[in-house]
C-alpha cells in the first residue's frame, strides 16, 4: 500500500501546512494530519496531531462494508415481517448467514415457500454452503412449507450435518405423515454415533403414532428412560400421545400418573387419548379432574372430548358438551364446529345443524374451509343441494378438497349435470384434480352415460400421469360399462397391473349388466385362479350375471360356494338376487318357497323382484300377495303400486288396475314419468312421450313415420297389449308410437355419424313393444343401438338384442 511522501520542496518558512485526512468509520481509520515543520523540513516530534500513514481501503473492504449494512437492513425488514422489501434490498447484494437465517424463518412463518427459493437460489449464486444452521433453517423451510422433496434434497447435500439438522428432517418428515421416513432417518442417525439431544423424541414418537408402531414406541421410551429425558414434559406428552394412537392407553395413564408437573397440554392429551379410544366416560371424569386441579380447560381441550363422544357415536352427548362449552365462554375453533356438525351429521340432526350453521355466519367462520367442508358434508346427508352450493359459492378459497367435496356430493344426488360442470370450472379455475375429484367426476359421465366425457377424463388422467389404482380404475370400468362401452372397460381392466378384489368386481358387475353372463362366471373363476379372494360383493356381481342370462343352475352353484367355500354368510342383497333369478325363469313357486325359508327378514329388494316376475308371467294372484308385503315395508313408494297397477293391466284386469291407481291419488303418489337421454355433440338431450319441445321436433317425427313405414313393411306391428292403460285400440296406438326411446332414437340418426353407434339411456324398463321395434331399426339402419334401462344393457345389431329377449 503507498504512503503519503512528504514534500520536497521548501514553501514560506511563516507558513505550516496543515493537510486532513478523510476519516472513514466504516473501515475505523483515523483522523491524520501531516504536519510539516518547513524549517527542517521534517514531521515535528512534539506537535499534539500524531502524524499517521493514510491507507485507501481495497475492493474487499469496501464489499465486506457494504454487505454489512445491507445485511443490517434486511434483517430489520425481516423484524417487522417485510419480506417483499427484504428480497428486493436483498436482490444483487451480498449478505451474511445471520441474515439468510432471518429471511429463511419469516418465510417459515409465512408459508412463504416460493420466497424461500428465491433466497436459496441467492445463497447459491453466491457460494455459500448450507451448513450449520443455516442448513438446518433451510430444512426447515422446505419441509414447513410442504417441499419435502426439496427439504431432503438441501439435506443430503449438507457435508458437515449437525444435530440439528437430522432433527429438523425427521420432523419435516414426521409432520408431513411420512412416518416410516422419519423412522429410517432416525436409525440413520443413530448409526452415525451422533450426539443428539431430547428434541427429536417427540417427532420419532409421533412417526410411531401415526403407523400405530407400538413394539418401536416401547423402544424409544426406553431409550428416552436410559438418556434421562422422562422428566422433560414435552416428551412426556408425546409418549401420552404415542400410546393413546397406538390403543394402548392404560400405559398412556401411567405416563401420565408419574409426571413430576403437567401442563394443559398433558391433560388435554390424556384427555383426548381416552375420547378417542372409546372411553368417553374416562375422558369425562379427567377432564372434570383437570378444572378441579386448578387448570382450565381451553378450546383444544373440549375440542377433543367432542371429537371423542363423536367418533364413539355419542353425537346427542356431543352435542350437549358444546353447549356447556359455549356457556364457559370458550369460542370454538374450526375443528370443533366441524366436529359438531359430524354429530348433527351422525344423529340426523337437521335443525341442530342449521343452528350451527347460523352460528358459523355470525361468527365469521364461513370462509373456513374445514368448516365449509363439513358444511357441505351436512347439507348432502339431506339432500339440501341448493344450500350446499350457496356456501360452496361464498367460499373465497376453495382448494381442491373442496371442489371435490362439492362435486361428490352433485354426484352422490344424481345433480350430474352440474358434477361436470363443476369439475370443467374447477380446472378453469387452476385447481388441479387429484385421483379422489377423477374418482368423482367419473360417476357422473356414468349416470348420464356421456362416453365423451368419460374419455375425455381418461385422456386427462394419462397426460397427467396419475396411473391407474384402485379408485381411479374401477370408476373408469364402471363409467365404461355403464356407457355401454364394455370392451373399453375390459381394456382398463386388462391394462391394471395390481388388480384388487375391487377392480375385480367392478368388471364383473359390468358383465353382468351388459347380459354376459358367461364372461363374468369365466372372470370369476380367473380371479380365483390369480389368488384375490371374492367378498360379499362380488358374489352380487356374480348372482346377477347369471339373473340376466337365466343361468339358474350356475346361479345355485355360485351362491352355495358363497358360504361353503369363502364362510360369506348370504345377505338380503344375494337372496334378492336368487328370487329374480328363479323369477326371471318362470319358476315363481321356488322363489316364493325360498323368501319363505330365509334366515333373513326378507327386504323391499327381495319381495320386489318377486313381483317384477309376476308381472312378467302375469301372475296376479301370487302379485297381490307380494304387493301385500311390499306395500307394508314402503307404503310411500309409487314404484310398488305402478308394479302392482301393470300386473294387474297385464293380466287384463282393469278393475284391479283403477283401484291401485285410487290408492296412489289418496296417497298423493305419482307415478315417474318415462324418458329417454341421448348424448350428441358433447350435449345431452332429452325426450318424454309424445315430446314436442325439441327445436327439430318436425325432423324427429318426420323420420320416425318413415321408420314406421319400413318396419311395417318388414312386418313389424304395434303390439298394444303392453299399453298398460284402459284405452281405445287407436289411443294406445298414437300413445305407443311416440315412446320417449323412440324419439331418442330417431333423433340420434338424425345427428350422428353414419356408422356411429346410438347410445339411449331410459329411466324405466324399456317395454315389450320399444324392444321389438329397436331391434328391426338396428337391422334397417345397419346400425348398432344400445339402450341403457332401469335394469341393464340392451345392445341391437342387426335385427337382434344381447339380452336374447330374456331380461
């Protein structure tokens, strides 16, 4: 470094120069002066101003300067929550590790993941390594953020790895329920010989909690008895914690009883350790003990004996704890408002519910989407559709739980219109759907039969590269099946890797609807071959498989293996299917003969599908008696007494019919109209009997007189006998002529590809004289017509039906 060289040159000898010198605080250099005394040219001894080499500070110096001043700022900006202001001071310059670990906990506190990158990518650009605790923050960060990817990323790039650091990815692990992670990173530590402290306890305890790994609970707790740690409180409330999860709670007790101090939080986890194990009385009694031992209960407290009483089904008791809550002045949180409405949920509880959905308004809670996700959940169990979307709308976040929550539930209603819509505004809103919203969605293209949008959700789930399991694939199967799409779903099927007993099922169950009943017998017994054991459901499938295609000896078999083979005791469902089995087929004496000799009370199902074959047989004696039966177990039901009403007009008794018909109008009974749906377009069309509404009306019976003209031609007559009504010949004709299938089908020629097949979904069972008459279309138009009614498919190809006539 150059020093200041005096003057050579001699000035005035009255004169002394007298030069200062900068002084710079930021790098603590001095004021100097030079003095020179100009009659010996020389710097003076005895002058009181020290004279002193003056230094210009380096590059260095000037950086390490400036980056101490900038890191004073950001770290204040971070003090007072400023974390935009902090980036952008932050932005080009350098700072110390101090300040990264500030900017990295307000982002923990803010849930700030996307900042938090912002300023590894700053640390990175500038060469600073993670370690210390800088790394563990880091951890921290991501993990608390909900980037566990990342947070384990930052800590196998950590060379020297301090405690801390394995502690704050077990708990980034733990807290994420990646339990059995935080357990292998524990063994992990362990096996490194490094020297840890009692904070880690707590997150491998509650790894063990969450995968109910008592024998590994029971080894860390002796582990935590060996290092000293039982008297640490925090500890003790986890092993409270652990033992509760894990159902043994008596041992959670004696944790509890052998604390030297407690806190709320140990009683409140006793507390709840005993609610939610059942012992509601337990948890009671202690929580009385609490208040008596000075400490007051807080919000979590009586937010976990709710929760207790409600998982153990004691929703009246419940619901009077809330009340005393309430009266204690303790405002609920969210969870216990949501637990209170899984009570008036669970004890159908309606105008409780609605109580407390006026105190969640007055209370500001209705932008909670716990809450409004419970709230949706309350309204659905009664059908209140138009309620649940008015809080769906009112929501300003709705993630997407929440969405699909709300499209479930449009579903579960059958409102599947507005299912798909919202699942369309859901991603148009930048919500992305999960496999439960795909496993949503799907049944609702099934109930409408829209194949075009089925596979349009299929083509979603393959670019997103969900992969097909359990859930997804079997709403796809049966989304296919119920379409009329079998050998797509069968495609599915064959595509799955690890099929379930649910995968299976599925596809069986759509054989069965579609009337092929030998494939499903033959995937049956593959399905035992490859090892997956049939339950109770499956059987269903299969009992129903041989119902449609009249299969009774293999019908006996299988429900004989039921319980010989698998031990599966029958239910009502299988004995239901048995007696439309042995009706189907005519034999209305056995069926009768075996509802008599159940070991079950026979249900609606069962006496139902004894009557469906009385009419068909045109068995009135036998009918009324089952009518007698059903009209006990449903006296409400307009289904049973138009059952009634049609074995009556079958039979040709008319007389029968007008009296069932008198019941239905003193009940206020209607019978449901029938209609037809069709798909054209990626638009769903409807038709009633007669239906004129349509803007092609003129088009659509145009084409079906000239329909008409070449099945006469072909000898097809209307067959009005299957008019089950007291009119004249030409009456019927006109009423008969214009079925809503009818009219579904003329329009689907009218607007689709020639050599596309029309797809029809009916309400009702399609009538005798609609089948015959789709049957000679499918041979006129050259077309297949497949036809979706109340009980299975129909598919027409040329001039014959799958159902062989038989359904």
């Amino acid at each position: 470094m150059a020093a200041l060289l005096l003057p050579y040159a001699s000035p005035p000898h009255h004169l002394v120069q007298f030069t200062p010198l900068p002084y710079n605080s930021k790098f603590g250099l001095p004021v100097a002066s030079v003095i020179h005394d100009l009659k010996t040219n020389a710097i003076s001894a005895t002058t009181p101003v020290i004279a002193t080499l003056y230094e210009e500070p380096t590059g260095k110096q000037m950086a390490e300067s400036q980056a101490n001043d900038i890191s004073v700022e950001v770290r204040a900006l971070c003090r007072k929550g400023r974390l935009k202001e902090a980036l952008e001071r932050l932005n080009g310059a350098m700072v110390d590790s101090d300040t990264y670990i500030s900017l990295m906990e307000l982002c923990i506190k803010m849930r700030a993941l996307s900042e938090g990158k912002i300023v590894h990518n700053h640390m990175g650009l500038n060469g600073i390594e993670p370690n210390g605790m800088l790394g563990v923050k880091l951890i921290a960060m991501y993990a608390k953020c909900g980037s566990i990817e990342d947070a384990r990323l930052v800590f196998d790039k950590i060379t020297e790895r301090i405690a801390p650091s394995w502690v704050a990815m077990i708990a980034g692990f733990a807290n994420r329920g990646d339990y059995e992670e935080a357990l292998e990173l524990y063994c992990e530590m362990q096996e490194t010989g490094m020297q840890y402290d009692s904070f880690v306890f707590p997150c491998v305890l509650k790894a063990c909690a969450g995968l109910g790994a008592l024998q590994r609970g029971r080894e860390i707790h002796g582990q935590i008895s060996r290092r000293g740690c039982r008297k640490d409180i925090v500890v003790e409330n986890a092993l409270i914690d652990m033992y509760s999860a894990c159902m043994v709670v008596e041992d959670a007790r004696q944790v509890f009883d052998k604390m030297s101090q407690r806190n709320i939080v140990s009683w409140t986890s006793m507390v709840a350790g005993y609610a939610k194990n059942g012992y509601c009385d337990q948890a009671l009694d202690l929580f009385h003990e609490m208040q008596l031992s000075g400490i007051e209960p807080n919000v979590i407290s009586w937010t976990a004996l709710i929760a207790g009483y409600v998982q153990s089904g004691r929703d009246h008791d419940a619901l009077v704890i809330f009340c005393r809550m309430q009266k204690a002045g303790i405002a609920p949180s969210s969870i216990t408002v949501a637990n209170v409405l899984s009570a008036c949920i669970a004890s159908g509880d309606l105008k409780q519910g609605k109580e407390i959905h006026s105190y969640v308004i007055r209370n500001g809670f209705e932008s909670n989407v716990v809450i409004g996700t419970e709230l949706l959940n309350f309204y659905s169990k009664f059908g209140r559709i138009d309620n649940a979307c008015h809080i769906f709308d009112r929501m300003p976040e709705r993630d997407v739980v929440l969405w699909t929550r709300m499209i479930g539930m449009c579903t579960k209603n059958e409102y599947s219109v507005e299912a798909l819509k919202l699942f369309r505004e859901m991603q148009l809103a930048g919500v992305k759907p999960n496999t439960f919203t795909i496993s949503s969605a799907l049944p609702a293209c099934a109930h409408l039969a829209v194949l075009h949008h089925g596979k349009e959700i299929h083509g979603y789930i393959i670019r997103q590269a969900f992969g097909i399991n359990a859930i997804v694939g079997s709403a796809l199967i049966s989304m296919y099946t119920k379409c009329g799409s079998v050998e797509d779903a069968r495609r599915v099927f064959d595509n799955i890797n690890r099929r379930d007993v649910v995968i299976w099922t599925v596809m069986i169950a759509g054989y069965a609807m579609h009337g092929h009943g030998e494939e499903a017998l033959n995937l049956f017994i593959l399905m035992q071959q490859e090892g997956v054991k049939p339950d109770h459901i499956t059987f269903v499938g299969v009992l129903s498989a041989c119902s449609h295609a009249g299969l009774v000896n293999e019908g006996w078999q299988h429900f004989n293996l039921m319980s010989q083979e698998y031990q599966i005791p029958a239910r009502v469902e299988h004995y239901a299917c048995m007696v439309d089995l042995l009706g189907r087929a005519g034999q209305l004496d056995e069926a009768w003969d075996f509802i008599s000799k159940m070991p079950l009370e026979p249900s609606a199902s069962v006496w139902g599908a004894l009557l469906a074959a009385c009419k068909i047989h045109c068995n009135i004696e036998l009918g009324e008696q089952v009518a007698r039966h059903l009209f006990e177990l449903e006296p409400e039901n307009a289904g049973n007494y138009v059952l009634l009403a049609n074995v009556y007009a079958a039979g040709g008794r008319w007389d029968g019919f007008a009296k069932v018909r008198k019941m239905m109008n003193d009940r206020g009974l209607k019978k449901t109209p029938g209609c037809s749906w069709i798909e054209v377009r990626n638009k769903v069309y409807t038709f009633f009997v007669g239906d004129r509404s349509h803007p092609q009306t003129d088009k659509i019976y145009a084409k079906l007189a000239d329909l008409t003209m070449q099945m006469e031609s072909a000898g097809y007559v209307l067959d009005t006998t299957f008019v089950l009504r007291d009119l004249k010949e030409e009456e019927k004709k006109n009423i008969l002529s214009v079925h809503s299938e009818k009219l579904a089908i003329a329009f689907g020629l009218i607007n689709t590809c020639p050599e596309a097949p029309i797809r029809i979904i009916k309400n009702l069972r399609v009538c005798e004289d609609c089948h015959t008459a789709t049957k000679i279309i499918s041979n006129i138009v050259g077309r297949e017509i497949i036809v979706r009614d109340a009980n299975r498919f129909h598919h027409f190809k040329d001039g014959l039906c799958s159902c062989g006539d038989y359904w």
